[in-house]
C-alpha cells in the first residue's frame, strides 16, 4: 500500500532543512557544504535527504525561491496603499533592496554557487521566477502613476517587464562586483559605478526627473562591500 503523504508535516520537515541548510552556508559557504553536514545538523537520513531534495543545488535553490515568496508578501502591502504611485514604487524598490540587505550574510554566501557554470539553471529558474512575481507589482504602479498624470506610458505591462529587467540586470551585475569583492579581485568603487549606472538608466526609461526613485544608498552599497569584504577576510584565516 502507498504511504499516505501529510502535506502539512511534509512542508514542516523540508523547511527545517532550509533552515538547517541556510545556517550552514552562512557559518561555512555553500562550497564547504556537504550532503553529510546537512544530514547531521538536520538529524535526517540520506534517503530523507533525497526524499525532499534530489541535490544539494535544489536546496539552494529552493531557499532563494523562498525568500522571493518573502519578499514578494512584503511588497504587495506597499502597492495596495493609497499613497501617490511613484512614491508606492520609490517605496517597493527601497523595500525589495531593503529586504536582501536584510539577507546579506546569506546572499553573500549564495552568490559564488548562483553564478557558477554548474548552476546556471538555477539562476535563469531563479529570475523568471522574481520576474513572475514582482513585474505585476510594478504594472499596477506604473498604471497608477499613468491616471494619476505623474508618468507618460501607454503600455504599463510592457513597461514594467523593461523595469524589472533593468532591476534584475543590476543585481546581477551588483552580485558578480560583489562577488568579486569577496574573491579578492574587486573593490567597491566598481560596485558604485554599476549601482550608479543603473539607476539613472532606470530613470531614462521611465521619463522622470533624476533622484525621483533613487532607492540604494551609498552607504547600502558600501555595507555591501564590507560583507563581502569581511568573507575574504574571514577565508583567509
């Protein structure tokens, strides 16, 4: 007779796993990560392991879809608000920056393994996947800001398609500038140029006045550096 699967003990047991996953990539990187230290900091076996996951690369990428989830429930309370649209869209891009801010010891960590040959399946799934979840966000605004005489757009599903391509292009190129960063071949100037340049492109292709959405700091952007920083630092012990 086939085991009757409890879908509520199911979803328990594979997110104590993520949990367990997440901490060891933080306290060892992903790379140094083994299928034993899973198996024993989770207290499972291996064919629980794979009961859940088929490779270590499905639990990595299943943590980085489960913070989008995350990310997408915090950002969908700011675009129901009744302030005016572009400030709600100032307000959705802070937030989003804000919130991988918050996962900076992890995102660190995960990058290598994101941007590696190995996993590029993992990345383009991971993309589609954010562009899925917020381009609808930011179609509302944009059409918000449209009736609202704020922007000139015809198009704001179109449109928003163009702005979280521009917003996934610079985390990405802001990830590999970290990453650099963290493999000793980088600094943060370079990561200040590439914040820079696509920001103000952001604000080309909607039309508005510089500064009108600025959402990353300086001092975001060197806290990004300094983590990076600080896992050299720590790999060369």
């Amino acid at each position: 007779m086939a085991r009757t699967l409890d879908p509520d003990a199911y979803h328990r047991k594979r997110e104590a796993i993520l949990d367990v996953l997440e901490e060891l990539i933080v306290s060892k990187g992903y790379d140094q990560v083994t299928i034993a230290d899973i198996l024993a900091a989770a207290g499972i076996s291996k064919g629980a392991f794979y009961h859940y996951f088929q490779a270590k690369a499905d639990v990595l990428s299943a943590l980085l879809e489960r913070r989008l989830g995350a990310w997408e429930a915090v950002l969908e309370p700011i675009v129901a608000t009744e302030a005016p649209a572009l400030a709600r869209l100032r307000a959705l891009l802070t937030t989003l920056s804000g919130a991988k801010t918050a996962d900076r010891a992890f995102l660190v960590e995960a990058a290598a393994p994101v941007f590696a040959d190995g996993n590029a399946v993992v990345a383009v799934r991971l993309r589609q996947d954010a562009a899925t979840r917020i381009a609808p966000l930011i179609a509302r605004l944009l059409e918000d800001a449209g009736r609202e005489g704020t922007m000139v757009q015809d198009d704001p599903v179109t449109l928003a398609d163009i702005v979280i391509t521009l917003v996934q292009d610079l985390a990405d190129r802001a990830g590999r500038s970290i990453l650099a960063i963290a493999q000793g071949s980088g600094g943060p100037a370079h990561l200040h140029r590439i914040v820079s340049a696509h920001v103000g492109a952001l604000h080309r292709v909607l039309g508005l006045e510089p500064g009108t959405l600025d959402f990353i700091t300086r001092q975001d952007i060197d806290a990004w550096a300094d983590s990076a920083s600080s896992r050299l630092a720590q790999e060369r012990k």
